[in-house]
C-alpha cells in the first residue's frame, strides 16, 4: 500500500461515515458517533458523482450518500454544479459542512480548472484547499484546429507544470480524466507527454476504464501499463456496444453488465499498487439522474438502490480480485 499522496494511507482508513450499517434510520447523529473501521478487505474509498444526485440539496445529497455507504461525494464544483465557480467563496464552505454532518469527508471535487491565469479558477481551488479537499478533477483540454498536436503537447506540457506548481502551494492534487472523443487525453498516450514537465506528485490521471476501452479496445491494458504511474484518482462505470438509430455507439450499464472486466482490471490495479481514491459514475437510465437533470423522472428510492447496487458491486469486485 502507497504512503504518499497517490494512495490510501492505513492511518486514513478510519472514516467518519453516517449509517454505514444497512437498516440504521436517516437521522442526525453526532458525528464523533460515526466512525466505523474499515478492514483491510474494504480498503478502498469510493464516493459519488454528485452529478448524480443534482436533484437534491446539499443536506439530502449529503444523506443520501452516507445511507448507501458512500465515503463520500466527488463534489461539482463548475458551472451548472452543486457549487457555482462564481459562489464558491460562499457555497463550498456550507456544502462541506453538510457533508461532515454526515460523516462524509470533503475529499474529492469535479471542476473546470486548467488554466492558472484565470482567477476564477485560482479562487475555485484555493477555496478548496482551505476546507480540506485533496483531489480535483481538472477541466477538459481540446487541440486548436490551427496549429499541430505536436505543438499543442508542448503548451499543455508547460500549462500542467505551472498547474502543478500551485497545486503544490496548496496542497492538492490535481486529476486528469481520459475521456473518449475528440479529447486530449482520450488517446491515453496523449498524457505521459502532458505530465512530462511535473513531478508526478501534484498532477496526474484520473483514469477512467470506461472511456479507456471505448478507445483502446483489447489493447486498454497497455494503455493502463503505460499511464499507471501517473494515476491518482479513478472512475467506475461500465458500457457495451450497441445501436442506436442504425449507428454504432457506447450504451452506458449498470457495473458488471458491460464490456469490463472487473476482475481483470481491479487485479491490475493492486498488481501496480494502485489504491486511489474511486469515483463512481452512473450514466446509464436513472431518470434524468445520469445527466444530472434537477428534476428526475423516477422514484428516488429507485435511484438510491441502482447506485447502492453499484457501490456494491465495486467492494465485491475488489476483493475478489486477485
């Protein structure tokens, strides 16, 4: 297991987490109360896309998420988030707070963040820092149509070292996510050449398996050899090909339905002592809830059970992994 930042501490694995025991009413109990142990077989962290849950406010996201045994939410903070860029200095501190009510700890966040020069941007992280966040999801990265990638690689390369530079100053670590499409970064080859200029401590993947297959196909555990030491967050989530409308394209699943392969690839993940913090997706029908409508279709409860079922899933699959 990993001591340094990149990975999950032992000392850190005592979480305050609310109802982490099935059939314990939602209700608000002090928060020294709430510390279950994880053991070694549980030793991994897996938190929410709060995306997910748009359609609720911060105390009842913040519920919710603790009831399903979540350790915690991987917070939006961007434009059409839970927490507005152009609000952070106020809204930040209050979704923290409701999330420790519940024992989750603010951990993980979901941004817009590259460019440093953008003040906006500083103000989003630098608020952040001051609450206790760790890791941060940056925002995406496109290659201008008017000058080669060869180019683009070498800019992106100096915009991640300054990046890093102040993730450094503020104690965060920064996390890049491979994601499928005309994106930098969905060629997971892309990236080694960005993170050349760091130190690999304050920048780095936010390695996404879905998105890695729907690109690489039979070769994603090359890819994954290749980007795994620059890994510091992931994301979980599952797809299969199928049509729609005569075309070929990615249907989304609920874990274990699709086209990855769990057990091969979370074997992988301790094979390269990957322990990291896990994000987990649902993009798959939950009523609007998979693309963070405000309003939503179906019952919550229903809602609920499929991201309970996942998160289930995920534990499982972990430690049978070998």
């Amino acid at each position: 297991m990993r001591e340094d930042k990149k990975g999950i501490s032992r000392r850190n694995f005592t979480k305050k987490s609310a109802m982490a025991l099935a059939g314990i009413p939602l209700v608000q109990l002090d928060s020294d109360l709430l510390k279950p142990m994880l053991t070694a077989d549980d030793a991994i962290e897996v938190h929410l896309f709060s995306k997910h849950l748009q359609f609720l406010d911060y105390n009842e996201m913040s519920a919710a998420a603790a009831e399903m045994g979540f350790n915690g939410l991987d917070l939006t903070v961007r434009p059409k988030g839970h927490v507005l860029p152009d609000r952070v200095d106020e809204d930040l501190p209050a979704a923290v707070e409701t999330m420790k009510k519940y024992g989750l700890k603010p951990k993980m966040m979901t941004t817009n963040v590259w460019d440093i020069t953008d003040a906006s941007q500083q103000k989003v992280i630098k608020s952040a820092s001051s609450l206790g966040f760790e890791y941060y999801r940056t925002g995406w990265l496109s290659y201008p149509e008017d000058i080669s990638i060869e180019e683009s690689l070498i800019e992106f390369a100096t915009q991640a070292k300054n990046l890093e530079d102040l993730n450094k100053e503020l104690g965060l670590i920064g996390c890049y996510q491979n994601h499928a499409g005309n994106h930098v970064g969905a060629p997971i080859w892309d990236l080694p050449e960005i993170f050349s200029k760091t130190n690999k401590e304050y920048l780095g993947c936010q390695y996404d398996i879905r998105h890695a297959i729907v690109e690489g196909g039979k070769s994603w555990e090359l890819d994954l050899r290749r980007i795994q030491s620059y890994i510091k967050s992931i994301v979980v989530k599952d797809f299969k090909w199928g049509k729609k409308g005569g075309m070929w394209e990615p249907i989304n699943t609920p874990l274990g339905e699709g086209m990855v392969d769990f057990n091969r690839y979370f074997s992988l993940l301790k094979k390269y002592k990957i322990n990291v913090p896990i994000s987990l997706h649902l993009e798959y029908d939950l009523g609007g809830a998979e693309h963070g409508a405000s309003n939503i279709t179906i019952d919550k409860k229903e809602v609920f059970a499929k991201m309970k079922k996942d998160l289930t899933f995920i534990k499982e699959a972990w430690k049978k992994a070998e």
